[in-house]
C-alpha cells in the first residue's frame, strides 16, 4: 500500500499519506476538461484537485478529533479523492461499540456538510455570478462552485453503507457484533464493491460517477489488505519469524574483524554479546562511520549499550510498535533470559507481507467452499 502513496506530512499526530489516485484524477479532469478552457485548463486543473484534497483532508480531520475525543489510539490515514483509508492502525483490544463507531464515522461527513453550507452562504454572498446551482457542478472553470458541490458530494457519499466510506464501516461495526473482526471487514468490502460497480456502470450517463466507482473499489482492497494485515499483527508471535541464523559480536572484536563478518552475512545489524550476555547492539553504518573517522578500534566503544528487547511469545504487533517509535532498526529476541533470535525491520516486514497473503489466500478459499 505503501508503494502506491507517498507521505504528506502529520496531523495531530497521525501520518498522512496521499494516494496517487489522485494523480489519476488529475489527467482526468484534464482530459476531459482541456479542449473547453485552451491554456489555462493546466492551472484550474491543479486547482480543482486542490480542493479535493482539501476537502478529503477536511473529513479526515473530522474523524481525528472524534478519535482523540473518543481517546482511540492514533492511526495512519492514506488520503483518497472519496476520503480516508486507515493504514496500520494501532491494534485495538476490544471491538469499537457501535455508539462509538458511530460517532466518528459520522464526524467527517458532518465536517463536509458544514463546511458546504459555509462556502455555499460565502459564495452567494461574495460571488452570486458563480451560479451554484448551474450544472455542471464540478468544473475546474468554476472553482467556488466547485468547493461547495465537492464537499456536499463528499458528505453524503460517505453516508452511503457502500465501505470503506463511513457509512459502510457501521456496517462493518455491526457485522463484527456477529463474526470476527477480518471476516466482517471483508462481508462489508464485498458490500462496497457492490457500490462501486453500480457507480462504475451509473458511468454511462455521467463520467464521474464511473471514477468515483473505481475510488471506491481501490479504496476497499487497501482496506481489506489493511484488516489482513492487521489480523496477522495481532496473531502471530515471534517464534514463528524470528531469525535464528545470525551473527553476533564480541565487545573485544576489532572493527575491522566486525566489518569483515558484515559483508560476509545480510545483516545490517548485530547483538554484541559477552560469554551467554548481550551487552550491546551495532549496525554495519555505525562501524564503517567510526572506521573512516578513527580508524580501527573496537566494538565496545561504538555499540549502543542501551537497547530493547523482546520476548518469543509476543506478538508481531508489540515488536512492531518498538521498532517504530523508538527509531531502531534491530530487536533481540529473549527466552529466559537467553538470546534466541533478532528481529529486523526489514525481516518483520518481509515475514508480515508473506503472512498477510498466505491468510488472505485462506480466506478466499474458505469463502469459496461456503
């Protein structure tokens, strides 16, 4: 999911990320629209995906504050041009009550509405010649009108049960009263995919109806990738994908002795262990960085002696958490006391995209068969 966004910055505290379907909607609105405005079609054109962009940021602003008032951990959001697709939530312990999912589903439609209702009152009121209600009403020739047409459409659309807009998650909410939390994600997916094929053939008579539809069906396969890979966050301990074939260091070895053994391995990281006590961690960076600034030495002057470590039974999602918020890059892993296996950045996300897919394809098959 990743691979298809690029980071926009934080947001009281979430990361927000900017799905390049809007660069998609972009050439859109400049195919459609360049032969009727000549030149200048280039200009509104950014404009016009501006204000989408601001109005979806506008909504998931909405839900942030719901969610903090709400006192829900922070998430990240990958923005798209119908809204927001959550992106490695936080894992929560307990199902969302649906009091609760309703009132921040219903946070970011209601900031929609509100503000349509204010640029609506300040385009009449400034500039009555824009004619907000003169079709057609999304047109990069008229951007006021525009403004006001995209955050109407915004909020009502994501009243819709069609997920993953908000309507749709209180009925993922619901569902998961009566299954588990993957299964009712993935019924409700099969519900917005009903949507956006009807959008998609409602194309025919209105060519943004049809984009709309292909949003909303990129929109619920990055949220059934995104409840999967959740699933295995939360399911899946340690043991199963820690690396048990790994190189450690002595504190007495010679950088260059320690530089030797990292080509030699695909580590980039390494546990520093004295007699059956690990004492310290280094990465491959740090001993080339203190070879070029002092030559050789040894490793016990350049190992970070304060480290964190992890356990065999915990989870996927507990050593994820530690390797994101404290900046490191290597986890040891401890059972009873004893060194047994590391954990990597690079290693956690290789395992946790194998792993998703793998209970992706069990879903699938179990779905099949019923």
């Amino acid at each position: 999911m990743r691979s298809w966004s690029f980071r926009a910055g934080r947001v009281f505290g979430i990361d927000i990320r900017v799905h390049l379907t809007f660069a998609f909607l972009l050439m859109f609105v400049w195919m459609t629209e360049a032969s009727a405005l000549g030149a200048p079609g280039f200009g509104r054109g950014l404009a016009l995906v501006g204000l989408v962009l601001a109005s979806v940021i506008l909504h998931e602003i909405g839900h942030m504050l719901a969610t903090m008032q709400q006192r829900l951990p922070a998430r990240s959001v990958v923005l798209l041009p119908i809204g927001g697709v959550s992106l490695l939530q936080e894992p929560a312990r307990q199902k969302l009550e649906p009091d609760r999912e309703l009132r921040i589903a219903l946070a970011g439609p209601a900031v929609n509405l509100l503000f349509a209702v204010l640029a609506a009152a300040i385009v009449l009121g400034v500039a009555p010649e824009a004619a907000l209600w003169k079709q057609p009403f999304v047109y990069s020739g008229n951007l006021p009108r525009s403004l006001f047409w995209i955050n109407l459409f915004l909020g009502a659309f994501n009243l819709l049960p069609a997920y993953p807009a908000d309507g749709g998650r209180l009925v993922r909410s619901l569902l998961a009263r009566r299954m588990d939390q993957v299964r009712a994600t993935r019924r409700a997916v099969s519900i917005g995919q009903g949507f956006a094929m009807a959008f998609i053939l409602a194309g025919i008579w209105n060519t943004w109806l049809m984009l709309v539809g292909f949003f909303l069906f990129v929109a619920a396969q990055l949220e059934d990738r995104s409840a999967v890979f959740q699933s295995v966050l939360e399911q899946v301990h340690l043991q199963e994908v820690m690396l048990t074939d790994f190189s450690t260091l002595s504190p007495a070895d010679t950088l260059q002795d320690a530089l030797y053994k990292a080509v030699h391995t695909l580590q980039d990281d390494f546990p520093v262990v004295r007699g059956c006590d690990m004492v310290g961690v280094v990465s491959r960076q740090k001993i080339l960085d203190a070879l070029r600034a002092s030559g050789n030495g040894y490793v016990q002057s350049v190992m970070n002696r304060v480290f964190s470590v992890t356990q065999a039974g915990d989870t996927l999602a507990s050593a994820f958490r530690k390797l994101t918020s404290q900046g490191v890059t290597v986890l040891p892993v401890v059972d009873g006391g004893r060194l047994v296996g590391i954990i990597t950045l690079q290693n956690l996300m290789h395992s946790m995209s194998l792993l998703a897919e793998t209970k992706r394809l069990k879903h699938d098959q179990e779905q099949e068969r019923e």
